[in-house]
C-alpha cells in the first residue's frame, strides 16, 4: 500500500476521533497496523484511542508495543509518559516524559513532554479514574 493512503486512513482514523465515534477510529487504526505492521504509528495511534476512552492500561500497553517496533520513537515515549502519569505513576511517567524530551529537543513530542513535566512540577495531579470498558 502507497505511503499516501496509509496517510488517509490515519487521518480518517483521526476524524472519528475527533467526533468521538472511539470504536471506528480503533478499527480504523487496527487495520492499518496490519497494513504496516513495522510501523509504530498506528500502535501510538491505538494507544491514543485507548487514552481518550480513559483505558490507561491498554493505552500504555500499545506505546509499549509501539516502542518495541521503534525505541526511539519521541511520540509513543511523550504519550506513554503521559498515560502513566494518568495512571498514577508519576516517577514511570516522568522518566518517559524526560527520555521524549531528550529525543525531540526541538519537536512537537518534546516539546509536549516537557509541558507535562512543567505542569506537574507547577501541582498538576491528573485524574486517574479508569475505565474499564
């Protein structure tokens, strides 16, 4: 499949997201991590699904899966810390957050992971109720 359709297909995926219509971008996202199984992106695609529905531990566990395809990936390690902290792991998410900063200095993962540090240095608690749907 051409790199452009796969763009599409994630930007569709994104679209039902944003309309909240959670369970098409999740099949969305899942068949074009078949389509492209050595990309990590539709895995952090899925993991944000997951966080949007308040499902943390299935968000971390795609970011982990994500980052077992690509370490290095600024995004899924920004979005994992993410997902700890609203997990209520505080320390796990900030070292993540810390790692996603180091591999964009300049970028748009980095620069959200250090807003997340920031705001939880300046008292920031996130609500940790999870789903479980």
């Amino acid at each position: 499949m051409e790199r452009q359709d796969l763009v599409l297909l994630m930007e569709a995926g994104y679209v039902y997201m944003g309309m909240g219509r959670f369970d098409e971008a999740r099949e969305v996202f899942e068949g074009i991590s078949v389509l492209s199984p050595a990309s990590e992106i539709p895995l952090v695609a899925l993991g944000t699904v997951f966080f949007a529905t308040k499902q943390f531990e299935r968000a971390v566990a795609f970011y982990k899966k994500a980052l077992a395809l690509k370490g290095d990936s600024s995004f899924a390690r920004a979005y994992l810390g993410e997902a700890l902290l609203f997990k209520g792991k505080k320390s796990e998410g900030i070292k993540e957050l810390e790692k996603a900063s180091l591999l964009d200095p300049s970028g748009t993962a980095g620069e959200f992971a250090r807003s997340l540090m920031e705001a939880v240095k300046n008292g920031f608690v996130p609500p940790t109720k999870e789903s479980h749907a």
